[in-house]
C-alpha cells in the first residue's frame, strides 16, 4: 500500500469561508482522503488557517482586535464550518498557532541564506508619513501599470490578474490612512528563484527527476506555472509589518521585519505535521512523511495558489536539500487544482452579500445533499457554480429519488415479504446484464476518484444506482412474490438479496461523498452490513458483491433525503437576491 502526504490549502484566517472554498479545495481533499484509507492506503491530511501577513493585520485593525485575538476568531469559525461539511483533519493547525512554526520557517530561511540562494538588497518601498509605517503591498491601491485599472491592489491587479511591482503602482493611495505615500529606502531579501530553477526546479517540472517522480499535471496547473516561469524573477521574502515570524535577529537591518506570508505559509504544513507527531508522542515522526521519497505529497489548491505549490515552494524544499538530517524533503506528487466555483451567476462575495449563509444551510438541508451536490458541480477544469435549482434537482432526482428511494423501497419490501430478514438466493441472478452495469460503474467510481475526477465519479454512482433501479424494477418482485410458482418464488428470493447485496456495496461507495448517509444506510442493512464499513473491497469491479448471509436481520428503512419543493427554492433566491442588494456583510 502507498503512503500519501495529502494537504488543502491554507485558509486566511481574515474572514468567514464560503461554499466556492470548500468546493475548491477541501472537500475534494476530504473525498480522496476517506478514498484512500478505505483502500487500505497509508494517509495524512494537513491543514490549518494562514494567521500572517496583511490581509490578516488590516483585517484586525478594521474590527479594532488585536492580531491574535482577529486570527484566533477566524480560525475558530472557519474550522465549524468544516465540521459541519464533515471535513476531517488528521491536524488542523494554524501559523500563528502552531508551537514548531517559527522556528521552521526561520531555519528554512537562514538554510537559503547561508547557500546563496537569499540575497539583501536595500530598495525604494512606499511609506506613509501620516502613520509614520512601511506600507507593504495590500495596504496600497492605485492603478494598474499593465491594464490601468483604477483600484488595483499593491501586488496584483483584480482586473488583469498581473502581479504587480508596488513602486509601478500609478497614483498610489494608503489604505491605512488614505495618504499619499513617498518612496522610502529600507532593506528586504529576496529568494533566487532563477537560480533554484536552474538547480533543480526546471528538471523536477518537467518530469526528468527519477528520484521525484510526479503526475502529468493537469493542463490548467501545467498553463499557469508555464506563465510564472517566462518572466521568473527573484521574489522578496520579507516585510515591513508588525504581525507576522521576525527575520532572524543576528542580521543587520532585521528589526521590525517579518517573514513575507507567501514564504512561511506553505512550511505550514511541516510545522503543522511536527505537531501532529508531537501529539502522537513521536516527535520525530514528521520525517516519516516529509523525508520518505515512497511519500505521495498531494496538494489541493485553488488556481490562485498555483504558482507557489508548483514553482515557488518546490523552490524552497529543493533548497534545503540535506540540510535537516542529511534527507531531501519530497516534492509535490500531484496538485489537483480546481479553478474557481461561483454562486447563481456571480463570484462568492461575502462584503457584496453574496454568499450562503452557514447557519441558515445548515439549519434547513442536508451536509450530505451540499457535499455530493459539490462533487458533482466541482470546478475540476473550468469554472462552474452553485445554484439553488441545480442542488434542488441533485437533492431531489438524484439523491432522494435515484439513491434514497431504492434504498427504501427494497428494505420496506423485505420487511414485508421476509420478516425483516435477508432471504435465500440460489445464485440465479449473480450474472444479471443489469446488475453487470452496475459492476462496470462501480468500478468506474474508484477510478475517477483515484484521480481527483469528483464530477465523473458522482455520475458514475448514480448510473450505478440507475442500473440497479432498472434491476429491480425489470424483475417486479412485487409480482413474483404473488405468485404460486416455486421457480417465481425462488427469483423473487434472489432479487431482493442481490438488491441488498448491492445496496451494502452502495453504502461504501457512497462513503467518500456522503458518509453520514453511508452510515444510515448501514444501520438500515442491519446485520447484512456487518463489518466492512470502512473497507472499499473490490466488488463492483467486474465481480459482483458475495451473497449476504440467509436470514440476517434487516434494520428499519428511513428516508436518507428529505426533498426541497419549489417554493422554499424561490424563498432562498429571493433571499439571496434581497442580501445581494443591500450587499451587506
């Protein structure tokens, strides 16, 4: 079995997440995760909120918090919401939080410095004389030196998506105090990314390391680092800012300056691992993962964070090559990232008051409806979005009818016909073309998973759960049970315990989705589900699942997806609609 080092994206612990982050980068992490441990593979799943930089510290002086006190309500609300969505963490740190963090991301710093591959240079960076302050970049807007759009940030234009110089920045305003700021001399360090790439970086990319072997990647992910790469440059690694990892203190001109939040952020995850093997009572457990080169290093990301889990923090793992116990770290193995996912038209906007609320979804529908509907509408190669119609029509014909129905109606009807029990089947359907469909979508299920394709994989479970709906109702056992004819009688018997066995094989394919259903369904399976829950096994690969135990005692049939009409629908457009309008928080 392999081993799999799995992380998501590190969410800013500035403000509530939505809906369009989770389909992007956490729940189809969580889905591939629950994937490979039923497989039986070895599996840590990293995270934690990003609790540095200037996004954090303008949003703690906008609500007059301290740093601390802003990132640790952010982290707090940002990890209910996973919970409600099931997301499960073997660590959910943060890099404020974390006691190893620190210390890592200043050894990661000084190992690049003392090789070379950190240089100081003393340049011009916007000051505010109204507050007396270096003003990194995202404290300034103004316009945008390659399209002229009038309210770029200081590092990235909205509009063009250029990453922005701060001194090129037209008509530069501060957004502390609304000054104009002067260019004032100061020292920074930046990271030789042109020299990592030459060192290493452009062979690992292009697949031609035998020692770091990847996965083609994804033409998206492929587009974007092939863009960053055509103008590489030497990217600064430091900030004037008050919150954040102190530069080391032994340099000269360290004082008052952090590490930039794009460098310690993705050593994150080694700090947040060292945690998790601290509180597993092995400390140096970490290694086991990050210097073991059977290690599948697998990166969930939004097409935003590209560029720095494919370019610039493989730059910096490559640097530190045998600087911690004399072992390389491992590079990334695969990063299957997502681009963006919208809401009814529109980009997720929280401040604009375009946004699901979380307590009132959660209130009224389903965790398990939200995570299949996800899957199935996930921005795996384009854009794409949420509408309430679409996650009605899922919740509905999909879930509630294709999946939740046959699940009732089989259990309801061995209630009736065979006492609750699991009847006698002479093997006579085993090998049913119908039931052969199945198998073949089952199969096919596993596969899209294997490879992070959560839209074709959902589909494949229902057109699983279709074939086994066209089962049930060619064989009309409702008929045959009224029958006098032994043979019928026999068909019957074995119609219903092939239904059953498929059903509990439903119940582990449908885990990753939705687990709280999968366990549901197990405890309306009763007996004929004992054990195995966990376990993908390989039925519905080609071999059809194994005969249930006759007479094994069957739980009680529930509805496992309460249905959404029509007008709570149009009440939750008109509501989103009313919030959007008003664009209030």
């Amino acid at each position: 079995m392999a081993k799999y080092l799995v992380t998501s994206a590190l969410p800013y612990a500035n403000g509530p997440i939505h809906f369009g982050h989770v389909a992007g980068a956490y729940l189809p992490a969580d889905i591939y995760v629950r994937y490979l441990r039923m497989r039986g593979h070895q599996v840590l799943y990293v995270c934690g909120t990003d609790e540095h930089g200037v996004a954090i510290t303008l949003r703690a002086e906008q609500e007059g918090l301290s740093y601390r006190e802003s990132v640790d309500r952010w982290h707090a609300e940002i990890k209910a919401l996973f919970d409600r969505f099931s997301i499960r963490f073997d660590v959910f740190s943060g890099t404020a939080r974390c006691r190893y963090h620190a210390e890592a991301s200043r050894r990661f710093f000084r190992v690049l410095l003392e090789r070379g591959w950190v240089t100081e240079r003393v340049e011009e960076q916007w000051y505010s004389e109204a507050s007396g302050r270096f003003l990194p970049d995202r404290y300034l807007q103004g316009t945008c030196p390659e399209c002229r759009h009038e309210t770029a940030r200081g590092d990235e234009c909205p509009s063009c998506g250029a990453w922005i110089d701060a001194r090129q920045l037209g008509d530069p305003v501060s957004l502390v105090d609304g000054s104009r700021p002067v260019l004032k001399e100061t020292k920074h360090w930046y990271l030789d990314l042109p020299g990592l790439r030459a060192a290493g970086l452009d062979r690992w990319l292009q697949g031609a390391d035998p020692e770091r072997p990847h996965l083609p990647w994804k033409p998206n992910v492929e587009g974007h680092v092939k863009a960053m790469l055509k103008d590489l440059q030497e990217r600064p690694i430091t900030r004037d800012l008050p919150w954040g990892v102190p530069v080391p203190e032994e340099l000269e001109g360290a004082e008052g300056k952090v590490l930039y939040v794009w460098f310690d952020a993705p050593i994150g995850y080694l700090s947040a691992t060292m945690e998790w093997a601290e509180d597993q009572g092995e400390p140096e457990a970490w290694r086991d993962w990050w210097q073991d080169r059977q290690t599948h290093l697998v990166h969930f990301i939004g097409k935003d964070n590209i560029a720095f889990h494919l370019v610039v923090f493989p730059a910096m793992l490559l640097g530190q090559e045998n600087a911690w116990d004399d072992r390389p770290f491992v590079l990334p193995y695969s990063v299957p990232a997502n681009e963006f996912y919208n809401l009814q038209g529109r980009k997720f906007s929280t401040s604009g008051g375009w946004y699901l609320d979380n307590e009132e979804f959660f209130s009224r529908y389903s965790a398990d409806a939200a995570r299949f509907h996800l899957a199935l509408t996930a921005p795996e190669t384009a854009d794409s979005e949420f509408t309430w119609e679409g996650f009605q029509a899922t919740n509905n014909s999909l879930l509630a009818d294709k999946l939740g129905n046959l699940a009732t109606r089989v259990i309801k009807f061995a209630a009736r016909r065979y006492d609750a029990a699991v009847p006698a089947s002479d093997g006579s359907l085993d090998r049913h073309p119908t039931l052969a469909e199945a198998d073949e979508r089952f199969a096919e299920t596993g596969d899209r998973l294997s490879r992070n394709e959560l839209p074709r994989a959902a589909r494949a479970l229902i057109a699983a759960c279709d074939s086994l709906n066209q089962f049930f109702d060619a064989l009309t056992p409702w008929k045959l049970a009224k029958s006098e004819d032994s043979a019928d009688l026999a068909l019957c018997g074995a119609c219903i315990e092939r239904c059953l066995a498929y059903l509990e094989l439903l119940s582990r394919r449908l885990r990753p989705f939705c687990p709280d259903s999968s366990d549901r369904l197990r405890v309306m399976l009763g007996q004929a589900a004992a054990g195995g829950g966990d376990l993908w096994g390989e039925e519905g690969a080609g071999q059809p699942p194994a005969h249930l135990p006759e007479g094994a005692a069957l739980g009680e049939a529930e509805v496992l997806f309460q249905k959404i009409d029509e007008e709570t629908v149009a009440n939750e457009l008109e509501r989103l609609a009313r919030r959007g309008g008003r664009g209030e928080e």
